[in-house]
C-alpha cells in the first residue's frame, strides 16, 4: 500500500508538471527581462554599466544638448535585457 501512495503522489507531481502551461514560463521570462532591466538602469545611472555606450547617465543627457544621437539609457537597457534573457 505504500508503494501504490508513493506512486500515485509522483504521477500526480508529474502530471502538474507536464500540464504547466507555456504561458507561466512567458510571464517568468518578462520578469527576468524586467528585473534586468531595471538594474541595468540603475546600473547606468551611477556609472557602473561597462558595456552603456557612454559613461552615465549625466554623459548621455551632455551628449544629446550637444546635438549627439544615440539610444537613451531606457532604450539601451531594454534592449541590453532582452538580448540577455533570449
């Protein structure tokens, strides 16, 4: 009889397993693109991201009044976090 308990919890395990739908690992992967975006943000804004194109936020903000172009850093870590999770 314990044999049969045993096996019957692992089918049930199983089979929530198998029946998880595609959209929880959807909604798992836009909260790590967000997560990774958000600290990649903050990470610009104090100067700590060393793959940002320009040094920080402040040098982003000098660099568009002197007419330059370029993604902001929303733009830049949007992008940067969905690179990494794909």
């Amino acid at each position: 009889m314990k044999g049969f308990v045993q096996n019957s919890l692992i089918l049930i395990l199983l089979l929530g397993c198998a029946s998880t739908p595609n959209d929880t690992i959807e909604v798992a992967r836009r909260e790590s693109i967000k997560k990774l975006e958000m600290g990649c943000l903050e990470d610009v804004f104090w100067g700590m991201q060393p793959d940002y194109p320009l040094t920080d936020y402040t040098t982003y903000v000098i660099w568009m009044e002197m007419g330059g172009t370029g993604p902001s850093p929303e733009e830049w870590c949007r992008e940067y976090a969905r690179n990494r999770v794909n």
